[in-house]
C-alpha cells in the first residue's frame, strides 16, 4: 500500500463552487446524481482533474452537457476537462445493503445513513475528496422514507422528496444524509443574537424516552460556547441522530450529528452515571466542532488535531465547568495515561501532527486527540487566560472558512502573544513522552528544582531536542502551609535548575500541579512526604497523585517480591476516606487503583517484565487488605452516601453513589456477596445495577443476576452491550477466553454491529491477566476474530488490533504467542490495508 506523506501536500487544482446532489433512495442500488461546478484554483501547481472514487458504479458522466468517458485510475477517475469553470455530471449507482464497513452511504437497522470522515465520501460518488476542497451542498432527496435528513436548512419537501441547503462551504467528510422510520425529541435555542434555532434528535420509535438528557446537554452547549468562545450557532437547525451500527462515538456533520446511539441515549434505568457525564461530553464536542472543524476545518488529515486537539480541550472546559474541575482534570489524566502514553512508549507511537501515513482512519489515536488537546492547555498555560482567549478570537476572525494548518495556529498565537512558538512547535511534531527527573537542594533559605528531561526513542525517530514544558509547582513548608503558591517554570533545555529564595526551612514540592504536561514525572519521594501531600496539598490534581503514588509503590512491591502493603499507604488512605469533608467523588478516585495495564508499564519502563497473573494478584490482595482494613468505614460510608431522592444525573448524585459503590465492592469481599445481592435486587437505575452486577461476577456469586439482567434487558441493545462485556471484565483470569468464546455463540452476538464487537471482543482485549493468560487463548481467540471482521469492518479491526501493541513487554513465551498470531492476521487473504497496516507497524 501506498505511503501518503505530509511533505509532498499539493492543493487540488480545482475550485467547487457548487454541488447539487439528488438521491433516488433504494437499499440495494441508491442512485446518486451529482452535477458541481468547477473553476481552475490559480493557487495549484497544475489543472490534473483527478476525482476520488471507490465502489461506484458509473451510469453516466457528462462535462457541460456532453457525455464523457472517464479513465479509471488508482482511487478514482480522471478526465480532459476545458481550462475555464465548467460543470461536471455524473450518476453511480450504490449498494448501501450491502456496505458493512460502516464509511459512505450504509443501512443501519433498515435506516439509512452516513458516515464520510474521513474518505468515506468517494465512496457515494465521484469528488474531490479532500478536506481542503470546501464547497456549499444543495440535496435532494428521493425515497418513501417518512424521515430525509442532509446538512444545513431544510428547503421545500412533499410527497417521497426533501431537499437541504447548506449554505457554509464545506469539504465533503462533513457531508451527511439520513432518512429512515424516526422520532423526534424536539426543542429550540436563541441564540445571543436573538435567532431561533429548531434542535431535533431523532430516534427509532420506542427510544423517545431516552433523549432528553442529550438535549439538554446540548442546549447547554450552545450557551456555554456562546459565553465562553463567543461563538453562535449559524444555520436554522440542528438535527442529532441515534444510529445503531457506528465504527466511533459520534460525527459532527454540519448541522446534521450522526451518533452511535450508545453516545446519545440516556435514560436512569439504562445508563450508568458514567454513561450520562460521557454522553454530555460527546454531545459538547460534536456541536464545539462546528467552529473548530467545520467553520475552519483542516487543510489536510496530518493537520487532524488543529480540530481534534482543540476540540477535546474545549469539551474538557466544558465538563469542568458543567462538573467538578478537579475530578474532570483527574479522570483524563488517568485516561490519558491509560491509552496515551501507552501509545507514545510503544511501535505505534507517531507525532500529534504525523508526517506520514497509509490509512488515516488508524490516526484518529489518542495521541491526535488526547494529546493534541494537552498541547492546546500547555499553550493556555504559557500564554496565561486573557492571551488564550485574545488568540482564539484571532484564529476564528483570521480563518473562519478556511482550510488551515497547526503553523496557521501558532501563527496566531505568535501574533497574538508575540512569543515564539517555534520551540512550542516540537510537541507536534516530536513523538514519545518526555520523561522529567528531578532533584532538589536547600541551603540558606535557598531552594532549587534540578530538572532532567530525556524523549526516548520512538519509531523513526532516535533524537529528540528539548522541549518547552510549563511545569507548575507550589511549595508547602512541613506545617503543611503554602509558602510559594503555584508558579508556571518554563523549562526549555535539556537540564535546568529553578530557584526560590527566602524560605525559613526546606519545603515540600508539589510539582507538575494540575498536570501542567503530558510528561512522566520521575521524582525520589518518601512515603511519609506522599502521605503529607495526600494530607495537604492544596492542588487537588497532585493530592490524588500522592495517593495514586502511594497506591503504586505499594503495589509494585507486592508484585516484585511479594511485600505486604504497608501502612503509609493504608492510614494515608483510611484518613482521607473517612473525611466528610472532602468531596465524595475525590474519595471515590482516591480508593480507584492503578489498571493492571497501568502497572505492567510501570514495570517495563523500570525494565523488568511484567507477569500478567502476578500483577492481577496482587491487585487483588490489596483490595482484599484494604477492604478488611476499611470494614468499619465502608459500612458507615455506604449507610451515608445512600441517595435517597430521585435519580437525578448530576455530579453531586453520581459522587454520592461512586463512593457508596466502592464501599459496596469492599464489603462485597467480606460478606459472601449479601450487600451486592441486595443492591441488585433493590436497584432502580443502572449505576447501582451494574455495579452490583459486576461485584457479583467478580467474587463468583453472579449466575443468578447474570440470568435474570439478561431477561430483564434483552431487549435493549445497549444494556445487552454492558452484560456482554461485564461476564468478561470481572471473570477470574483463567476464564476470560472461555468465557468471551461462549459469549461470541451466544444468539445476540453479531460482529456486524460494532458495539456489540467491542463489548465482547474489546472486553477480552482489556480484561488484563484474562487477555494475557499463559494459555495463549485470549490471543488466539482476539485474532480469530479479528481476521473475520477485517472483510467486514477494517476500520473496526483495525482499531482493535491496538490490544497488541504491548507485546515487546512481555516473556519470551507470551512474546512468542502474540508473534504468531500477528503473523496469521497479516498472512489472511485480502486483508485490509488498514489492518495490514496497523499489524506492519505493531510487528515494527
Ligand atoms: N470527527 C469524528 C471522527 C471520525 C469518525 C466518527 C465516526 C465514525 C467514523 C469516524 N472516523 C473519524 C468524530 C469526532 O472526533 O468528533
Ligand atoms: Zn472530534
């Protein structure tokens, strides 16, 4: 397969200054009749007309009205075209029945529906597929469906036609078409200029219960980007659309958001606390995206986290001020700890900006997303709050309808600011998580910060130089007061020492607050002065960094030698715990414990290899000390944080009921499974029932509750997705693979629908000591699947493949398993290039 590179960007040749679109809906043969007008782009080193396409089936073609014979080439056509505008006609026929990949045109559930980011649009008709072509769309559609939904305004309609016109210029990945048996949750919002704007999420019949939650989190959107970003909404409507079988979470498609229905339906009975805080957050990003990303989209997919990164950042704004900021700032931590640096210490770690690529839909990463919206914060660190929001306002007055680039960006910035980025500019294009080592010095009231920082080496690139990295710290003397508050150190070299003057004793660090940089922090500290920080800091993020510290030393003793968790951590822990003052939700954190993914990196980056079943072990046997040690205290914090009013899914009610449900798991240990029991029995919304659930499989006692949670939600798909996954997260790791295997012969496993993929399938890949089981089966099993997705859902497979990305920290044994089962993947007929291409690189 082809390698695209960044270096080689040409722009197209030509401009679009109109597209009209018809659809004559059919499940198995839909025409598409297109006819876009064309002018040269005096901007383009040359007038090639070349137009994507892939699965089409030509019908005609015509150029000013005269019928035409295209040459098919590698991807798409080409064609002799006049060196002035013309018009271009065309009609392909397509077959969305059969589109199991889930890209272009698709049925879902006898609706039909779309999905074109990023080059699925080439495969509904001939066109310059390419984010830097943007024009505006007008569609007609044509069909019996009671519902037909595209981009922009609706224009006049009547008996089997719809038409849309979207007037905002748009490249054709945001191009979207929907229609089908819906329902509407309808609303409406005034905008800060006073215009009504009809909302809609539409749904199949019987999932009208399940919308309002969505619709308010967007209305919420819409108020929060006006008063924060300034920004308005700019068509007459926005429509939101459930959608069963969807490769990701959600696309933002110019006035027309499609969504995996698992990302937009909430209800109390069918949907986790968790459930609701994600869905507020995907519904924030989608709409945040139609200024970063559709008002101004990318010049090219290597420019993917101009909107990505700066639109994660914003949702991230958003749920911090929707929720609590602290706990919104510890959960992407531990997030993009979890999957990010993951990524960046492994053979798939690529720069937030990547210089090359085969299939772009395998850079959609958390690198591209996660760390992207990381460098976004850095900036706002470095620039301080008014500059960041002077700059954005540049950026939207500067290239609004623009195709833009991260130099756009930062040139704004530098505009704005009049600093130099160019440092800055590292973090884009360097891969590889910076490690920070410290040491420390006191004498005569003076205290310096010797800070180290070292990239390792990542794939293609062995050097790195040294970034700028705003470290913020504060120091507390020994009573526990504050005497520096927090203080941004721009580190710029390699090794740099950073002085504080006129202290009267030598004071405790609290470094890297508010995880100012997506970097590790190497830093000798005693238990005692973890245990203090855990007690006193005043920076919330790093207060739940002691305890995670704590938690981590602890455990990875146990798992080297066996060491019995020690005090320090138990009273540490206990102390903070049985506080009331402190906020629930924090204490709910604290008690979460690092992942068995989290502690295997630990242990490969102090280069010792980890053993999979010793790590789950000893997870376990610290859950079991703490919940002995705790018994008094879980007991008393279950009694108290009971919520007793209606379900409401507010940040308050769901720090109440984590707390309660970590107690319940702790108890769960010590009581047979009588509290779990009953809690399932009792529960009227899923938070409770599924902690329950997944407490009861977890000590053995679940057959009853798995049966019965099955007969009571078989027929809710997204709740059957929770009972699939849960059987093997929480099985013991010798039964994981059996028992994924079983639940794939089950009658509701299907591997056409991507949820349910991931429930089963994606569960085993992150169940831990049950995925990496010495047997090898959980290997085995992932592959086998994996090679019968890719001639259905590439993208899918592809994705999932990322469950091996670890495997050079492994045994010899393990290694050896894994090696095999890469190399039957890639040995399968016809895979996918983006299979093939994920698998080359894992294999590095
Ligand atoms: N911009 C979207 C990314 C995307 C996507 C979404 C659904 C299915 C396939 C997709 N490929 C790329 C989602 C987002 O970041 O908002
Ligand atoms: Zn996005």
């Amino acid at each position: 397969p082809q390698t695209i590179y960044l270096k080689d960007y040409t722009p197209f040749g030509w401009r679009v200054e109109s597209v009209y679109l018809t659809f004559r809906l059919a499940a198995s043969a839909t025409r598409v009749l297109s006819k876009i007008r064309f002018a040269p782009n005096p901007d383009a080193p040359d007038q090639r007309f070349f137009l994507h396409g892939e699965n089409l089936d030509p019908i005609s073609t015509r150029i000013d009205g005269s019928e035409t014979t295209p040459r098919a080439v590698a991807g798409g056509i080409e064609l002799d075209v006049p060196d002035a505008p013309f018009t271009f006609e065309a009609e392909v026929e397509i077959n969305p029945a059969a589109n199991t990949a889930l890209e272009g045109l698709y049925m879902s559930n006898g609706m039909y529906c779309t999905q074109c980011e990023a080059e699925g649009f080439r495969k509904i008709t001939w066109y310059p597929d390419r984010p830097d072509v943007m024009a505006p769309f007008s569609v007609r559609i044509e069909g019996s469906e009671p519902v037909m939904l595209s981009n922009g305004n609706p224009g006049a309609s009547g008996d089997g036609f719809a038409d849309w016109h979207d007037p905002w210029p748009k490249p054709a990945y945001l191009f979207a078409l929907v229609a089908g048996d819906l329902v509407t949750h309808p609303d409406s919002f005034t905008t800060a200029s006073g215009k009504q704007v009809e909302l809609n999420v539409w749904v199949r019949p019987g999932d009208e219960g399940k919308c309002a939650f969505g619709m308010e989190a967007l209305k919420k959107s819409m108020a929060w980007d006006e008063a924060t970003y300034g920004r308005e909404y700019d068509l007459d409507v926005f429509n939101i659309v459930a959608v069963d079988d969807f490769n990701m979470g959600a696309m933002e498609n110019k006035g027309l958001n499609i969504f995996n229905s698992s990302c937009v339906l909430a209800s109390p009975e069918t949907s986790t606390d968790a459930n609701f805080e994600r869905i507020e957050a995907i519904i924030a990003h989608e709409y945040f995206h139609n200024w970063t990303g559709n008002r101004i989209t990318c010049r090219d997919w290597f420019q993917l986290c101009l909107k990505e990164g700066l639109t994660v950042f914003r949702d991230a704004q958003f749920t911090a001020d929707m929720r609590s900021a602290p706990v919104k700032r510890i959960e992407d931590v531990i997030m993009l700890r979890g999957r990010q640096f993951r990524e960046d210490n492994g053979p798939l770690a690529h720069p937030v900006r990547p210089d090359s690529f085969v299939e772009i839909n395998n850079f959609y990463t958390a690198t591209v997303y996660e760390k992207g919206a990381e460098l976004i914060g850095m900036l706002k660190t470095l620039v301080g709050h008014d500059a960041y929001y002077r700059a954005l306002d540049l950026y939207f007055d500067r290239h609004d309808g623009d195709a833009a680039t991260i130099e756009d960006w930062l040139t704004v910035f530098e505009d704005a600011t009049g600093r130099d980025l160019s440092q800055f500019k590292r973090w884009y294009d360097q891969a590889g998580t910076p490690r920070l080592s410290v040491t420390d010095d006191f004498k005569d009231g003076t205290y310096i910060l010797n800070i180290k920082q070292e990239t390792p080496a990542t794939p293609g690139q062995t050097r790195k130089a040294p970034r700028i990295i705003p470290i913020a710290v504060g120091l507390l003397n020994p009573n526990g007061d504050e005497v520096q508050p927090t203080t941004i150190l721009e580190m710029t070299e390699a090794e740099q020492s950073f002085t504080f003057e006129g202290l009267a004793s030598k004071p405790v660090p609290s470094i890297l607050r508010d995880f100012s940089a997506p970097v590790i922090l190497e830093h000798e500290v005693s238990n005692a002065t973890r245990a203090f920080l855990l007690a006193h800091d005043t920076d919330p993020f790093n207060r739940w960094q002691a305890g995670r510290d704590l938690a981590l030393d602890t455990l990875l003793n146990m798992i080297r030698d066996g060491a019995v968790p020690g005090t320090d951590y138990l009273d540490a822990l206990h102390t903070l715990i049985r506080d009331d003052t402190q906020d629930p939700a924090f204490r709910a954190l604290a008690l979460g414990l690092p992942s068995q993914d989290e502690l295997a990196q630990m242990l490969h980056d102090h280069c010792e290899t980890p053993d999979p079943q010793a790590i789950w072990e000893a997870l376990e046997t610290l859950k079991q000390v703490r919940a002995e040690a705790y018994q008094d205290t879980a007991t008393r914090l279950y009694a108290r944080y009971q919520v007793t009013e209606p379900f409401a899914p507010t940040a308050e009610q769901s720090a109440a009921r984590s707390l309660a449900n970590a107690a319940m798991s702790m108890l769960n240990r010590l009581d047979g499974g009588a509290l779990a029991q009953k809690q399932f029995d009792d529960a009227d919304n899923m938070t409770q029932q599924l902690a329950a659930l997944s407490a009861l499989i977890a000590a053995d006692k679940g057959e009853t509750a798995v049966a019965r949670f099955y007969q009571q939600w078989r027929h809710d798909r997204l709740v059957i997705d929770k009972w699939f996954s849960a059987q093997i997260v929480h099985a013991r790791p010798e039964d994981a693979a059996a028992i994924a295997k079983t639940l794939t012969q089950h009658p509701d496993f299907t591997m056409k629908n991507p949820n349910r993929f991931r429930a089963t399938l994606g569960a085993l890949a992150m169940s831990g000591a049950g995925f990496h089981h010495a047997s090898g089966d959980g290997y085995d099993l992932l592959a086998d699947w994996l090679i019968k997705l890719d001639p259905l859902n590439p993208q899918t497979t592809a994705r999932m493949c990322t469950a091996f990305e670890t495997w050079k920290r492994y045994d010899t044994d393990r290694q050896a398993k894994i090696e095999t089962q890469l190399h039957r993947i890639l040995a399968a007929p016809d895979l996918s290039r983006d299979t093939t291409e994920m698998i080359t690189r894992i294999l590095g």
